[in-house]
C-alpha cells in the first residue's frame, strides 16, 4: 500500500477544505454532504457522541451558529492507498478559549470523498 500518493493528498486536502469553508460558514447542506449518509457514521465531540447520518445532520441543523471563525494549525493529512485517509488538525476560535483539536477518518465512495468518524475536543491553554 502506497502512502500519500500526491494525487489522492491533493483530493483530500480539497475535500478537507471544502468542509472548513462549509464549517466557517454554518452551510449545513455542504456539512451533510460531506459526511458518509449511513447510520454507522459517527462523530464525538463537547456536545455528545452522535451516530448516524441523521443523528449528526439534526445536530447540525438545530445548532445555533453563524459559524465558526477559526485559525488551523498543525494540520496533517495522510493517505494510505486511494482510498482511504486521516485528517487531524488544531485550531483557535476567537469565541473559545483554548484549542480545538479535530480528527476525520476520510473514505473515498461512489458519491466522492466522504467523512465516515470525526472526533472534536477542546484542550485549554495553559
């Protein structure tokens, strides 16, 4: 299995991106569509553990927000094959104390890439 493969860590990276501008801006259709429509989806993170696609799109959906105004840092992604990646990155919101730190296990599917788990946790600055 070939690791970072520059084509598919440039499909990535975009797919990763995509979701950031979707996050930065509360576009909730862009956020449903990038993640994996199954109910094996899952996501843990400060609000609670959602599984399932309906579970993490009626979070977002009834979560009031205009978005999130955030810096990344220490972003790294990893592919492995064509079809299968890692994302983790760190950031700072200026509405948050502390930093946010973020995993997404990405799979590539018929429909493109999609986030099938994510992880979001906060630790606070000392």
């Amino acid at each position: 299995m070939e690791v970072n493969i520059p084509e598919i860590v440039e499909e990535v990276t975009a797919a990763f991106m995509s979701y950031e501008e979707a996050i930065t801006a509360n576009d909730v259709e862009m956020i449903n569509h990038l993640f994996w429509n199954d109910a094996k989806t899952l996501r843990y993170g400060p609000n609670g553990t959602l599984i399932s696609h309906e579970a993490l799109s009626a979070f977002r959906r009834n979560r009031v927000t205009d978005g999130v105004r955030r810096i990344l840092k220490n972003t790294s992604i990893v592919t492995f094959g064509r079809d299968y990646a890692v994302a983790n990155t760190e950031a700072n919101d200026e509405n948050i104390p502390g930093t946010a730190r973020q995993s997404q296990t990405w799979l590539r599917t018929d429909e493109g890439w999609k986030i099938v788990s994510a992880h979001v946790s906060y630790l606070q600055d000392s």
